[in-house]
C-alpha cells in the first residue's frame, strides 16, 4: 500500500507581503505567494534581491526558452505519460530528486495538476500543446530546482518582476504547491492566468512605498 503524504499547502497573509516575503520560515506548508500591482520602486527591488542572495532564492524576469535537444525531457514526460501506479509514480525519477519522499510525491502531483491547469485555460489546447507543455516544465526544473532545493535555509522564494505569460504563471503556481514563497511585481498589469491568481493574494500600490522593508526572523501569525 503506498502511504507517502503530500505536502498541504496553505496561504499567509499580511498587510505588507513584501515583509512577508522576506521573512526566514522552516515550515513549508506555509507559503507566502502575493501579486503587488502598481509597484515600481526598482531600489526596494533591488534591495530584496540582495537580502536573499545566497539563499534558497530565484530572480526571475522570465524563464529559459527550451533548448533544441529535448530528448532528455521529452522521455522523461512520455515515461510519466504512461504511469497510472501511485508507487510508480513516485519512483520515476525527474529531472530533480527530493530526499524527502514527501516532497518528492507533492512534486509528482504538482506537477499533474500544473498540466491539468494548462489544458483547462488553454483555448482548443490540443495534444501536442499539451506534451510541449509538460516538457517545458521539465526543463524548468532543472533550471530551478537545483538554486530553490540545494542550498540549505529556510523555505525556497521566488521574485518574478515585469511582464509574464501564462506558462511562466503556471510554472510559479506549480512552485508555490512545493512550499516557495513567490512574490509577483508588475508596475502595470497583473497575471494573465486564472489558475496562479485563485490561488494567491493580490495588493495594488497606488503609489511607491517610501519605507525600506526591512525582514524579521519572527514567524508570522498563522492561520
């Protein structure tokens, strides 16, 4: 019988998500995952992205094309495509491993429910769109996880500033399921995708915060 647990993750919220954000936790089924509209204070930007230099941290201003040789992820997709076994499932090896079985069970099923998200809001989304889909999330992995799992630290963030496309959405909506902190600034416009926006918290800044964030070691109130 297979008895590995996923990860459940649920949201925290705060008057000040970028405090938030910065916050150090160990507890990954609490996550910090904000939309900030209307920002566009580039220093304070920059500042976090200093703070957490080093860490368990991404910067993102889009993500990698895929490469022209795929054939390690696309054989790793139609292995998967075949599997229909809990425990084989969990045994077939991704891109990257988690010596935590739960974790590496919450990134099997992170992983199905970023594909069905796909297929859901993409217009007349057909076979193939599907398979280049998934095999772009694989190769996101490996791009990812090895700077969000390796280092030792707290939880795992991700800073995604600027524009973004629905693909990308979906990448930080299967990341936020594995217990990263993200954290979305767009001076402009919000997520384009329906799937990463129900399950994360929006604020709109009317005008630039004139306060630097400074971060704190302190837990913030759980639900």
């Amino acid at each position: 019988m297979f008895t590995v647990k996923p990860l459940k993750i649920e949201l925290l919220r705060a008057d000040d998500p970028i405090s938030l954000f910065l916050q150090k936790r160990t507890d990954s089924r609490y996550i910090c995952f904000y939309r900030v509209i209307g920002f566009a204070a580039t220093e304070y930007i920059n500042n976090i992205d200093k703070e957490l230099q080093g860490g368990r941290y991404l910067r993102l201003e889009g993500l990698p094309k895929i490469p022209a040789d795929i054939r390690k992820y696309a054989d790793c997709f139609n292995k998967w495509h075949t599997l229909t076994r809990e425990d084989d499932l969990f045994n077939h090896k991704f891109p990257f491993t988690f010596s935590n079985p739960s974790l590496e069970w919450t990134a099997k099923l992170a992983y199905k429910k970023t594909i069905d998200a796909y297929s859901r809001e993409t217009k007349n989304a057909n076979e193939s769109m599907i398979s280049n889909f998934s095999i772009k999330i694989l190769y996101w992995i490996d791009y990812a996880f090895p700077k969000l799992f390796e280092p030792k630290g707290g939880n795992p963030k991700v800073l995604y500033t600027g524009n973004i496309k629905n693909q990308e959405c979906l990448f930080l909506y299967f990341l936020s399921l594995l217990g990263c902190d993200i954290l979305y600034i767009n001076a402009d416009s919000d997520m384009p995708c329906e799937t990463a926006a129900k399950n994360s918290l929006r604020t709109d800044v009317v005008t630039p915060i004139k306060r630097p964030y400074i971060s704190s070691s302190a837990p913030p109130e759980l639900p």
